[in-house]
C-alpha cells in the first residue's frame, strides 16, 4: 500500500491548516504493532499537512488550546522530548517537562504510583519514555488520559517510525516496493522494530544487516532477509538505515572493538556504493561518527536525509497529538 503520494507528485506543502480525516481508533499510540496501513497512511498525510505550517513564521493552531501535554523522560532524549515539546506548543498546548532525575522517583516512588499521581493532575497526554519494555503500556492501564510510547526498552519507538516512513515518501513518492537495509545494532533496537513492523505493512522488503550477536533471536521470523555480510547486504537497496549502537542495554561481550565494528559494519563510502544509485541514509541519531557511519556521508546533503528526519519529526508528533486528541473528552474534529 503506498502513501497519497506518486513518484512524480511534488512535496507536499500544506500549511497545517486542511482538514485530513484519520482513521484512527485507539485512545493511545502504544507501537506500530497492530496498526493497519490506512491508519499510518492517515498518520503521514496528516503530518504532511503539518510540514508546511512549521516552515512559516506563524507556527501555532490553537487546536490544543487548554489541553495539558506532560513530557514524562525516564531515559535521557534531545530529539525526541524537544519534538513534542515543540509539537505540543505549536497546536496551542500548555506542554510540562518533568525531570525524572529530580522527582519522587529518585526516591523509591514506583512508576505505578507516579501514574496515578500524574493522573490526579488530569493532563490529557502524557508522552512516556522509559528503559524497561512493556513500561509504557503499563502505565497506559492506570491513567485517564491519553498515552504515547516515546520509547520502552527495546520494544518499540512509533513515532521514530512514522517520521522515517514520512521522510521516506517525501523523498521516493511511496513505500510500497522499496528495499530498506536496517543495519548494525538490531537486536537492542526498538527503532528497528517500528520500523520492521510499519514499513512491512506499507509493502516495502526489508534487511536486516549486522554480526550475529546484534541481530535479533529468530529474525527471520520478522519478515525480513538476514545478513551478515554489510556489502552483500546492501546490493540494490533503496534505503540504508544506520542504527545507533545500544551500548547502555548491552550485557556481556557483543562486539569484539568498535574499530573492529566499524570496519564490518560502519558505513563508509564504499560499502554504500553497493546500495542502488539514487539510493539514501538515514539515521534516528544520535550518532556515534566513525563507529556507525562516516561524516562524510552523514552530511552530504544530496544523499543524507538525517536532518530531514528531524524535521518531519515535529510535523509527525503534531499529528499524532492531533489524533488523540480527537478522542479525548470534548475533542471531536478539528474546527
């Protein structure tokens, strides 16, 4: 199934301001697992309307305006917390940032108790991030209001997904039918799995690319075809996915060097030759240069969609903060 976009259409240019009807029926954003392909298509087209209106001097729609959005980071995040602060801020929410480090965590508080202490202060989002799988969803059981994953352990990381799928129909015109290489720490990536989940649902192949001791248990049984060899792996991809190296989940000896990594698996410029011609890199960052990839390649705009990738980030929490709130108490549709 492919995005509203053909391989020859522009990008798009909305300005935030269009009526995009979603069809989207959860009261969370829990994983990318168990959404169909018309409720992420609905997802990316809304968030296309957002691009523009982000690229104006006046950001704001006042269509959260009296709702209250609370960023809850129990793991350290630049990209992603200043995204939905932003996202937040610009449809007109009053946005909180707690700071785990300085809260009753710290002091023993367990995170069900912090549900229902948050709970108690009636926010109507709460965007969660949290080193534990499962974390997120738990959370999700003991709160009124609405609950978006901003990253549980090694699970899952939809919205990362979502804006990778957007970046990538903004470039190709489409999903379906590209070959996307997710490559080096897969087994610790909760970016990898939205991504093997959302992009396999839009009709693209997938790789998976790394040493058998990064790659996931079974992954065959992903969808995806497994390789160890990084040249082999990227003859005549459309998509190199570099992935950050989990070193902070990692228990036990999983690489030999980062030298001896990089080498294998680091992206320089001549493995990528083996990747189509026309074909791109991403990364969800941040990244360790020269371990995972070459600077060279990181930042050559003709074929780098990082920065890219940050920016449809924004547009992509706008329009998932869109859609909840669409279900909360006295939502409805966007006026």
């Amino acid at each position: 199934m492919t995005g509203s976009n053909s391989p020859s259409a522009p990008t798009p240019t909305g300005t935030g301001t269009e009526q995009v009807e979603v069809p989207y029926n959860h009261r969370h954003l829990l994983g990318i697992q168990g959404l169909v392909p018309r409720e992420i298509t609905g997802l990316l087209d809304l968030a296309d309307s957002y691009v523009g209106l982000s690229r104006q001097v006046d950001k704001k729609r006042p269509l959260l305006k009296g709702r209250t959005l609370i960023n809850l980071f129990f793991e350290p995040s630049t990209r992603t917390q200043a995204s939905f602060e932003l996202a937040g801020k610009r449809l007109g929410a009053d946005t909180v940032n707690m700071s785990v480090r300085t809260s009753s965590v710290t002091k023993g508080e367990t995170l069900i108790d912090t549900a229902v202490t948050l709970n108690a202060m009636r926010p109507d989002i709460l965007i969660v991030r949290h080193n534990s799988s499962g974390a997120v969803d738990l959370l999700a059981q003991k709160v009124d209001c609405a609950v978006v994953n901003a990253g549980d352990g090694s699970n899952e990381h939809p919205t990362q997904a979502l804006l990778d799928a957007l970046t990538i129909r903004r470039r190709f015109g489409r999903i379906e039918g590209l070959t996307v290489a997710i490559c080096g720490d897969v087994r610790h990536s909760r970016v990898a799995r939205s991504n093997i989940h959302l992009l396999s649902a839009m009709g693209a192949r997938i790789r998976l690319i790394g040493p058998p001791t990064l790659l996931p248990p079974s992954a065959e049984r992903l969808g995806a075809e497994v390789f160890t060899d990084m040249r082999e792996g990227l003859k005549g991809v459309d998509i190199v996915m570099m992935l950050r190296l989990q070193s902070e989940r990692m228990e036990g000896n999983y690489l030999p060097s980062l030298r001896e990594f990089y080498h294998l698996y680091g992206l320089d410029r001549e493995k990528f030759d083996y990747a189509n011609p026309g074909a791109v890199i991403m990364h969800p960052g941040p990244m360790n240069r020269g371990v995972e990839i070459e600077s060279a390649l990181a930042d050559d705009p003709e074929i780098s969609l990082i920065q890219e990738q940050v920016e449809m980030g924004v547009a992509v929490r706008m329009s998932v903060l869109d859609v909840l709130s669409r279900r909360l108490p006295n939502g409805g549709p966007k006026q």
